[in-house]
C-alpha cells in the first residue's frame, strides 16, 4: 500500500519506519513484540504488544507527535502522507 509505514522493535527499541526514515526510540524492556496495529490516527497508533511477563497481549498507545517533534521534524508534513501503519516484526 502506498502510504504505509511499518511498527516493529528491535532489541529494547521501538522502530517506526516509514520512505527513507527509521524512527527509534526506547520500548520497555519487557517488550517481545508487537502484534497489531488497532488504529492509525495521523501519528496516534492504539496497538497491541505482547510482554514478556504477560500471556496475552496488551493494548498500548504510541504518539507519534512528541517524538518527530523532538527529532525537530515538521510532524504535520512528515504524518501527512501515512494512510495506514501495520506490523513488522522479523
């Protein structure tokens, strides 16, 4: 899908990915992995994680805004062209 960016984590890092950019930042050290992505709302992901201390995922929330605009991105322009986010784990 044109407009797709991909959720996934590598080690105790949340990894967001999206054209030519790879976002990370800290993820709970508990984290195994993400297993979906319930909702996409312009940099708010309602998604669900599976930690190693639970066996059934839990849903969480990830805002994107804070992030990029720590990073010293344009949130607005960077989340403008992203329809839909999905899981990449592996």
């Amino acid at each position: 899908m044109t407009g797709e960016a991909t959720l996934s984590n590598e080690k105790n890092y949340t990894v967001f990915r999206f054209g030519d950019h790879v976002i990370r930042f800290a993820a709970p050290y508990s984290l195994e992995h993400y297993t979906e992505v319930k909702e996409w709302d312009n940099g708010y992901l309602v998604v669900m994680a599976k930690y190693k201390q639970n066996a059934e995922p839990e849903e969480e929330y990830i805002d994107l805004v804070p992030i990029l605009q720590n990073l010293y991105f344009d949130a607005d322009k960077f989340l403008e062209p992203i329809k839909g986010v999905k899981v990449a784990n592996g």
